[in-house]
C-alpha cells in the first residue's frame, strides 16, 4: 500500500487498486496484469452511492409523517445519494486493504456515518458499504456504481449474461413504475430482481471474465454508453426510499456487500 494526499493504492500480485478518498472515496483505477478495467475520467471509475441509489422521484421522500426535500441533481430528480460528491477520511490501510468513513449531513437531513471497506486479492475485489444513524431512525440505500470499460483494447467488446427473475418496468421519468416485467433485450438503463442474490458476468472474450455478485436482490444495468458497462448491485430499487424504504435504526445499521471475482482467458 502506498498513499499520497489524494490517492490510497491497494496492490495483489498483479492487480493494482486506486481509491481516492477526497473524491467521493472513489476507485480511480483498478488494472489487472497492466491493464485497466474502468472508465477514467472524474465522473468515472466506480463510486459508492449512499444514502440513496439511482433516482428519487422528485427529490422527496417521507420519514415518519415528515417529507424531506434533496437537491434535484439529475433534474426533476436527485441521483445517487450524497457521499460520492464528499471528501471521505482514511480509516486505516494496509498492503492491501483499506477503510474509510464519511459523516452524514446537509444536504441529507439525518446525521449518521457511511462505511467502506476494500478487500484486494489477486483474483478478487471485495466492497462493504455500511449505513449507520447517529440518532434518528431514517430509510436508506447503499450500493456501487462501477463504470467497466466495454473494450479493453483487443478481443472485442464486452458480453453481459446474467438471468434475472424480472425487470422493473421503467417509465418515461426513468423511475420504476411498480409493474414487474420479464427481462427485456438491451440496451438497458434498467433495475433488475435478483432475488437469490446479484450475479452478473461480464466476459471480454480471449481476455478476461468478471463476475459481480452479491447477497443484495437488486442491480441496476446501464449500457446504453459506447464507452462502458454499469453493473450497480444496490440494496434497492431506484426511488427505493419512498417505495421500498429499509430503515436504519440505532440497533440496525445497513450493511452491503459485493464481490468482483476474475480469471483471465
């Protein structure tokens, strides 16, 4: 591990690890025998998105008999929670692993702490986000929204499999309608059930093979970019908050994990 005032590098044989935590505790890059699997850029790489995922419909949800206002981000939503726009802290990190935190506030009306943990190995990459409050009880959502690159320089370009129960239904406003549907042919910018947990394979064919798993049931598919493959398992669907809301308590945080396991071919 070797860190600088912006980036934390986790390393395994060959696979290379870069998070930056000032940058929404972001992986900048993640290379697997020299080459790289994300999408560069700032918006890219992969960030975490708490304390909501994908879109909440109008930026409102209610807690209680309370309704709270979000910033419209994505406009007429708000998109992918807070924490990925926010300077994180470095927990503690070692050669290979890492831990960093990030408290809740403004613009989220309840105080808590968001968790992340980074498990590297040299054929796997294992992701913990945890969701706690500081006092008031309040729904929440936690996932990751890792931008693959669909070309990785030879081979052709990425092959997604992965056979989902449905597909939520997606309106003209990009929010689920509430109707479940049999899966659909991409492209996609679509939230899928996984209910036995997320498993999502993405094969560059000669090159490399990439399986997203996770115990959560939902998973998000954005391909609808030349560029890239967004495999987002999160622990709900979009808008989740106002119609699937997970509250976490003092004695019940939210806690998810996912794991990218590779072999090369």
């Amino acid at each position: 591990m070797s860190s600088s005032e912006e980036n934390v590098r986790l390393a395994a044989s060959d696979v290379e690890l870069t998070v930056n935590p000032k940058a929404g505790c972001r992986i900048e890059s993640l290379t697997v025998g020299g080459v790289e699997l994300l999408r560069q850029g700032e918006r890219y790489g992969s960030f975490p998105m708490a304390p909501w995922c994908g879109r909440t419909e109008n930026g409102r949800f209610r807690n209680g008999g309370v309704v709270h206002q979000l910033p419209l981000n994505a406009a007429p939503h708000a998109i992918h929670g807070t924490v990925r726009d926010l300077p994180w802290r470095t927990a503690r990190s070692g050669p290979a692993e890492a831990a960093f935190t990030r408290e809740l506030g403004e613009p989220w009306p309840y105080s808590g702490r968001v968790t992340q943990l980074f498990e590297l190995a040299e054929d796997s990459l294992t992701l913990t986000l945890g969701v706690e409050t500081h006092g008031d009880s309040f729904p929440a959502q936690a996932g990751w929204h890792p931008w693959f690159r669909r070309d990785l320089g030879s081979g052709g370009p990425a092959e997604i499999a992965f056979e989902p129960q449905w597909q939520e239904e997606r309106g003209e406003d990009h929010l689920p309608t509430g109707r479940r549907i049999p899966p659909l042919q991409g492209p996609w910018d679509d939230c899928f059930g996984m209910p036995d947990g997320v498993a999502v394979t993405l094969t560059w064919p000669g090159l490399l093979e990439l399986t997203v798993t996770s115990r959560a049931e939902w998973v998000v598919i954005y391909d609808e970019q030349a560029e890239a493959v967004c495999v987002e398992p999160q622990s709900g669907p979009p808008n989740g908050l106002n119609t699937l809301p997970r509250l976490v308590t003092p004695i019940d945080p939210l806690e998810i994990s996912t794991t990218w396991s590779w072999r090369r071919l």
